[in-house]
C-alpha cells in the first residue's frame, strides 16, 4: 500500500517528477563521469603497462621510459646481465629513433621502434609477418595511411635525416611485412618496428650498443620490487621502475584530474542530495492535511516517514539508472576530447569503467536520495494531529 | 640542452655558504689572481629545495658526476606564467651562452634564435628574408609557434568547455526543477488572489518579479562563491605547482552570462509556473 | 434498508464490525466513553484560550450522540479529545474502560487505528487512491492480508451503497459519495467508536440527508456514534444532544437513551 500511495504521490505532478528524476540523471552522470576519471587513470595506465606482463622498465638514470633521448650505454651486457637473473623471464630491449620514409621529393616522419621481434612487447601483430630479418619492418595503420604504401612495399628508410642538407646517418630499404597496433604510441602517430640491430646501426656510431630502454617480465611469484632494487645496484646509470611506481608517478602528473573529479563528484552528489530534499519537503508541505488525516486513521509516524522516503528513493533510483547510461555516453565524448592529448598512448584511457566503483558511486547517490526525504517526512508527521486538521480546514 | 638544463647543479661538499676569496700566494709572495668563477642564475624552486642563496658556489656539469665548473649564484630568478612549464619538475638554470657552449661542448652552435623586429609590420618581410637565404634552419612567426606548443592546452580548454556544458545543463534543470516547485508552493495564494478579482496578469506579474528576484538574489550569491572558489583554486595549485600562473579566472564577461543565463532561466521557468497555475480554476487549486 | 430486519441487521453488524464490549463481572457495563474533568487550553496570541473547560460524561456503548453549539464553543476540541488525536491538559478520557488521556504518540496511533473511525467534514480521501483503496488503507496499516482486506472493503463499499464505484478516484464521485467512502474507511477497522466533524457541512440537504439515514442504519446495527454538527436534522436524528457553550456543557438531553 505505501508503495502505491508512493507511485501515486509522484504520478501527480508528472513534470515535477521528470524534471526531478531528470536532474539526479544529471547529477548521478556527472558523478559517475567524475567516478571514471578519478579511477580510471590510474587503471588504464595500470592495463596499458601490463598489456603484455612486463613489470619492470629500465630507463636512463633520472628519466621515464622515452621522457628524454637519453640512451643506457653498453646494451648488449646490460641485456645479458638481465637475463641472467634468475627472477626474470623476459627481457625485451627497445630502442627509439625518428625515421624518415623517402619517396621522390618527400620525406614522412614516422617514429622508430628497434625491438627484438621474439621477446618484444610493443605491439601485436594484426596482419603479416613479423620483422624476424634484418630488412623487414612492421608499421601501423597511421604509417600506411600516411604514406599511402600497403604490405610487401619496399621503404627508403632514414635515420638522423636533415631536410635542408637531405644528409642521414644511416639509410636502409626495408621490406613492409606486417601491420601491428602499437600500444605505446599516440594515437595517429605513425610508428615503425624494425629490429633492433638494424635501428642501432642505422643511428650512426651515437647509438651502437644502445638502448632507450628495457621492458623485463619478472617469474610469477618473485619480488619484483626485489628485483628492481637488483637491476639499480647492478646496472649502473639506470633506473628501474616497477608498474606501480610508474602508475604512481603518472598519477601525480595527472592529479589536476583526480582533484578535479573529486571536487566536481562531491557537488554533484550535494546537488542531487538538495534536489530530493526540495521536491520532497515541497510535496509534503502541500499534503500536511493528508498527512494529518492518516495520523488520525491510525497511520503510525514511521510508516508515513516510509512512504516518503519511498518517493525520494524512486526518484534517486530513476535518476540513476538514467543516469548511468548518459554518463557513459559523455564519458565516452569527454574521453575522446581528452585521447587528443599530445603524445598520449592510444590504448590509455581517462575514463574506465569499473564496476564495483560504479556502482559505489551510483548506490550513494541513491542512498543520499533516501536520507534527503527522511528530515521533511519526519517533520511532517510529527505536527499535531488536531492543529493540521483544524489549519488545513480553515486554508 | 633540455638534458643539460634538468640536470642537477652538483654541489660541492664544501660549496653552500663558501665564500672563498680569491688569491692564493706563488713561493716567493707573488700573488696569483685565479680567474673569478662564471656567474649564473638559478630559479626559485631550484633555490628553495637545494637550499642556495646568492653568492653560493655550485658546480655546474653537463653530464652526471662527470667534471665541471664551479660558478656562482649571481641571481635567483622566478618563473614566468608559462602554462606549458606547470606540470614539470624542472629547474632551470640560466648561463651566458658562451659558457653554456662550452660546458655542453655545444662549440658554435644554439638551438635557436629570437628575433625582435623593428615594427610589427615588418615582420612578415624579416621571415621571408630569412627563409629565402636560411640554411639547415627556418623562422617562424612566434604566433605560430604558440599554436603548435599548445595542444595541451587547447585539449584542457576543450575538456573544461565540456564539463562547462554538461554543469550548466544540470544547473538548468535543477533551477526550472525548483522554481516550479516554489510557485507551486503558492497555489494556494493564488487562489486566493484569484478569488479576490486579482487579474491573471497581475498574478503572473507579481509571481514573474519573484522569481526575477530569487534569480538575481540567487546570481549574486553564485557570482560571490565562483569568484572565491576562484581564490581557493589559484591559491592551491599555485602552490603545488610553484607557478605564479592563474588557473582560474572571472571576468566580467563570465559573470555577465552567468547571471544572464540563470535569469533567463529562473524568470522563463517562474513564468511557465505562473501560467500553469492561473489557467486553473481558483477552487482547483484549493485542491477542491 | 427495511425488509428482513433480523438477518440483515446481522449481516450489517458483521459488516460495521461492531464488537460486544468486555463485560465487567457483577458491575455496571463499562461505557464507550468517559470522560471526567476534561480540559482543553492552548496558547493563541499570547493569551491561554481554554477551548473546554473541565467537562464531565459518559457515552454508553451504542449511543448516538450529537455534540451541538455555536462555533468556537469547543465541541470539535472535544472530539479530537475523544479520539484521542489531541490530548487533554487536565482530566481524562476512557474509551472502553482504557485511559487514552495519558497515552504516548505510538500507543495512541495503535489505539486510533484499532477503536477510532473518523469522519471530516472535508472527507480528506487520498486522491491517488481509488474508493476501494482508501478503504482498505487503515486495514493495510493494520496488517490485514490483501485478498481479505479487499474483500471488506468491497463489502463496507456495498453497505454505503456504493459497490458499483469502488474504481472510482475522489474527483471522480460526488460529495456525498465521497463523505460515503470516508465513512466505510472509518469502519474498515470495526472500530469501537465513530466520531465526525461536521459530515454534512459541505454537503446540500439532500445528499446530507442520505449520510443522515446512513448514520442512523449503522447506529440501529450497533456503532456508537459522537458527531458533532451545526445541523439540524443530524442532531434530530441522534437519540442525545449535548449542548457546549464557551467550552462547558450547559444542557445533555435525551441522556440514559441508548
């Protein structure tokens, strides 16, 4: 019965009520956007290191991987240094290198990954073949597209190639044999794979025996954090970060975001809350006579509280549930303004959805919807039975 | 020479507060004047961390542990309002070229130049001057420079357009939500009106002023809580990230739609409501 | 409403749900109503109105009683002191030997969902609800099952003459009709007592009229009765009048009747 006097109370006023329920729609996406954001940096980032398990990034001393063009010296035995550890499974060597692609009088930038094809973790493999010899190379769609060649092409590959003097350190031509989606490059940055020794000797003598950085994949069950510390104290001139430490620093770069999403969520939450409570202390007011007459009845204070909150509670729970399908759909829009940052990974994404946060965030609201009806219905049915009755019959 | 510029200035163990004169004596009491240390200014932040003052001697390297100069603080500088230096870490140091040259074994080279013209008309001659006898370097107007720099930027900007947006939809709907609520509030005075004689369009009059009211009253207030919100906002982040840059900023424009937008609303929505209401029959309102 | 009296007026005792009270052994049967110096004031304007001023009564079990008098004479106050939705600043009330002066907020509602119907003079009917609903709603509060608490109130709906429209909103039935299913919802708890505030008030004679012999068939099938009214005709139609002036009762006629 409360349940239908409920559904009834709203059905009364429809405008008020969708207005209502448009409003915590509102404010339930915007907190669920705000849920996303906050949340989700640290979990894409958290994803997007561990696409391929590597838990572990050695870079040179005092910079994050690719931060700088700074290169770690003596490649070959740190490599082998690093494999030999008995915690580690996998190492992946990387080095990075602006190329240029020559075609008559043009020249498209692309940037260069020199991996080992076996152990690399840079990319998958949509199309094709690996670049497992020394003249083949794996480029993305944005390479493709931008310089208009397909599979089997053969490319006129620079490295260190000045435009004006149209000079390079070294040139190669390198068979396109596969078309790969690289996870650490921007998004419509063209990027190219070759192996690693054709990328170091393509770079000249600066970059022999060179690497930008290493990607190591630690056994399951050993301390990473154990050989991290061991990588540092061994392999001088580096330094080692674990997926979590990196997830961290990024955090803080990016803590204009998280402090953003905090501070709009909690409005968001306090507007919908305000919301609720007017539309409720408002609908009450007008049927303090109702009220009275079901006091009078027999209708105890807690019950009449009951069939308040219901309102308020249906209100919420309407809001949310419209809320949540229109704050995926911004969150959707405002992730695709935010992926235009320069630079930033195309697998990395500001907005993720999780679940268990969501539905946090979404059962608060709901519930600050519930409380928001408990002060006004509680006021309204403690009024004396006798004086309501007696004011509602003169008004 | 970004390397160079982040690297640390390593000190000396003996460097902080030193103030060693010069001089020294040759066996037989002649006097040596080594030459007097090269001078550099370093920033606010740099300062504040490594606890340096003026007059302090560092010494200054290009590669990590490797062999430098010992120089002087000559000067402590501050920052510039520059948004693309916000988020870094960085700490800069200023030398004199030649010095720098020599440190980085850079030999004759800079990165790049900036050029003043004489007048903003002739700047578009200088750029084509220079391009057409440039070798292995091009000029570019600093305008577009600017463009290309300021991305991030210009994404922040767009995403903050966007929040803007969808807050000022939500704000719309809660204002139409609780204006309607406050004139419905009233049905009962406009019955009584009604009953009175008072003419609808008095009743929708004096409900419309009311609710230009609240929305100016409203206006004010919202207009005084963004503009110290704004304080508490520069305040925090030009704290943590040691940058005199605003982050947030009211202008009159601001403000002027701000308060445009929510009397528009309030009054358009107060006005829906009132007309709704006198459009009833006074004894239906009275809930009879 | 005539015909066979003896089975119908059975019937329609099962219907209005009167109880038998619960006798005394070897004393005089406890009266639906005492009331024993029952006072009323409250503040108004920085002054102590003193709405009823120590009265003193009884209401046997069956009596209908008309409590008339000029407005403001106290005579809705001390209604709302019989069905307990106010309470007393000095004296006390007894209705079926209980004390209810004293009662806490929660005892009181107990006791007004379970002894007390009543019925305004504005009907006060939910207006979401339909006639139907607003019936059961007090038996619903009670904690009766659905399909019961339906049938009775189809049941009372048809005792007022009014099965046909159990579907109907408020807005939807007339004024009498809807005094009608205020007053069957009143009855859903086969209460012990049935007060009413002016139920003809708002009512023209004819309609009023009907609510008049509707009063006197539930009287006539066992329900003690206490309105209080301005009209003449009701209180013809109740077997005794209290007449209240200036919150004291000057006259009680037609006493012992019952």
């Amino acid at each position: 019965m409360r349940a239908a006097l409920a559904s009834a109370a709203l059905q009364r006023h429809p405008v008020r009520t969708l207005l209502a329920v448009l409003g915590v729609a509102v404010s339930a996406a915007l907190l669920l956007d705000m849920v996303m954001l906050a949340s989700g940096m640290r979990e894409s980032f958290r994803q997007f290191l561990l696409i391929q398990g590597f838990q572990l990034r050695v870079s040179p001393k005092g910079t994050l991987p690719f931060d700088s063009e700074a290169t770690i010296e003596r490649a070959g035995w740190a490599l082998a240094t690093l494999r030999a550890h008995p915690d580690v499974v996998t190492v992946s060597p990387i080095l990075g290198a602006q190329t240029h692609t020559l075609r008559g009088d043009s020249a498209h930038t692309a940037f260069a990954v020199g991996v080992d094809p076996g152990v690399q973790g840079d990319y998958e493999l949509l199309r094709g073949a690996n670049a497992s010899a020394p003249d083949r190379v794996v480029a993305n769609e944005a390479y493709l597209r931008l310089t208009g060649r397909r599979l089997g092409d053969t490319l006129d590959v620079v490295v260190g190639f000045d435009p004006q003097f149209r000079s390079y350190t070294g040139r190669r031509a390198l068979v396109l044999v596969g078309v790969g989606r690289f996870y650490y490059t921007a998004t419509n940055q063209a990027v190219l794979a070759v192996p690693l020794a054709t990328l170091q000797a393509m770079s000249g003598a600066a970059r022999a025996d060179r690497v930008s950085l290493f990607m190591a994949k630690v056994r399951a069950g050993a301390s990473v954090e154990a050989v991290r510390a061991w990588i540092e104290r061994t392999i001088p001139k580096v330094t080692a970060i674990s997926t979590e430490t990196a997830v961290a620093q990024v955090e803080e770069r990016l803590g204009y975001f998280r402090q953003l999403a905090f501070i709009l969520g909690a409005i968001s939450l306090v507007v919908g809350f305000l919301l609720v409570t007017t539309l409720v202390t408002v609908s009450v007011n007008e049927r303090v006579g109702e009220i009275a007459v079901m006091r009078a009845m027999g209708v105890s204070r807690a019950h009449v509280v009951q069939q308040i909150v219901l309102e308020g509670f249906a209100i919420s729970l309407a809001g949310a549930v419209l809320g949540l399908l229109l704050g995926l759909g911004t969150a959707r829009y405002l992730n695709a303004i935010l992926s235009d940052f320069p630079g930033l990974p195309a697998t990395f994404d500001f907005f993720l959805f999780q679940p268990g946060a969501a539905w946090r965030s979404l059962g608060l609201l709901v519930l600050s919807g519930i409380l928001a009806g408990i002060y006004p219905s509680w006021r309204a049915s403690s009024l004396p039975i006798a004086t309501t009755l007696r004011r509602e019959a003169v008004a | 020479m970004m390397l160079l510029l982040a690297l640390t200035a390593a000190l000396a163990a003996a460097q902080a507060g030193e103030r060693v004169p010069p001089g020294g004596a040759l066996p037989g009491g002649a006097l040596i004047v080594p030459p007097a240390p090269r001078t550099i200014a370093i920033d606010e932040r740099l300062a504040a961390d490594a606890r340096l003052r003026v007059g302090d001697r560092v010494v200054l390297s290009a590669a990590s542990g490797g062999a430098g100069d010992t120089v002087v603080v000559a000067a402590i500088t501050r920052r510039g309002a520059d948004p693309s230096e916000v988020a870094r870490d960085e700490y800069r140091v200023r030398l004199h070229l030649d010095h720098l040259q020599a440190l980085a074994g850079y030999g004759d080279r800079v990165d790049r130049f900036a050029v003043a013209t004489t007048r903003p008309g002739a700047t578009g001659r200088v750029l084509d001057d220079v391009n057409r006898v440039a070798f292995g370097f091009r000029a570019h107007r600093s305008a577009d420079v600017a463009v290309g720099t300021s991305r991030t930027f210009q994404v922040v900007s767009r995403f903050h357009r966007a929040i803007g947006v969808i807050t000022i939809v939500a704000s719309a709907i809660f204002l139409l939500c609780i204006l309607l609520l406050k004139v419905e509030e009233r049905r009962r005075d406009v019955a009584a009106l009604r009953l009175m004689g008072i003419s609808r369009a008095s009743v929708v009059r004096s409900i419309v002023l009311e609710a230009l009211l609240v929305s100016l009253f409203g206006a004010a207030l919202g207009t005084l809580v963004g503009w110290a919100g704004t304080l508490l906002i520069n305040w925090h982040y030009q704290g943590v990230y040691r940058t005199p840059l605003t982050f947030a900023l009211v202008t009159p424009g601001i403000v002027l739609f701000a308060v445009a937008l929510s009397v528009a609303l309030g009054v358009g929505a107060g006005l829906a409501a009132a007309v709704r209401l006198v459009r009833m029959p006074p004894l239906a309102l009275f809930g009879r | 409403m005539t015909g066979d009296g003896g089975r119908r007026g059975a019937a329609a005792r099962a219907v209005a749900g009167v109880q038998p009270p619960v006798a005394q052994p070897s004393s005089a049967p406890v009266p639906a109503v005492r009331a024993v110096a029952l006072a009323r004031s409250y503040p108004m304007g920085g002054e102590e109105v003193r709405a009823v001023r120590g009265v003193t009564f009884d209401i046997a079990d069956g009596e209908y009683v008309a409590v008339v008098g000029p407005s403001g004479c106290g005579k809705s106050t001390l209604l709302n002191l019989l069905g307990v939705i106010d309470r007393p600043t000095a004296g006390s009330v007894a209705v079926r030997g209980r004390d209810v002066s004293a009662m806490s907020d929660r005892e009181a509602t107990r006791f007004r969902l379970h002894n007390v119907g009543f019925v305004f003079q504005r009907f006060y009917l939910m207006p979401t609800l339909s006639a139907r609903e607003n019936v059961e709603l007090p038996m619903a509060e009670a904690g009766v099952g659905r399909a019961e608490r339906r049938a009775r109130a189809l049941e009372l709906l048809r005792y007022v003459g009014l099965g046909a429209r159990e579907r109907h909103r408020p807005s939807q039935l007339s004024g009498g009709e809807q005094q009608r299913v205020a007053i069957a919802r009143a009855l859903a708890n086969s209460p012990a007592l049935l007060l009413a505030d002016e139920p003809t008030g708002e009512l023209d004679a004819r309609t009023g009229a009907e609510i008049i012999d509707l009063f006197g068939r539930l009287n006539a099938d066992g329900t003690t009765i206490v309105v209080v009214t301005h009209d003449e005709e009701l209180a013809r139609a109740a077997r005794r009048v209290i007449h209240m002036r200036d919150g004291e009762i000057v006259r009680d006629e037609g006493r012992g009747t019952g």
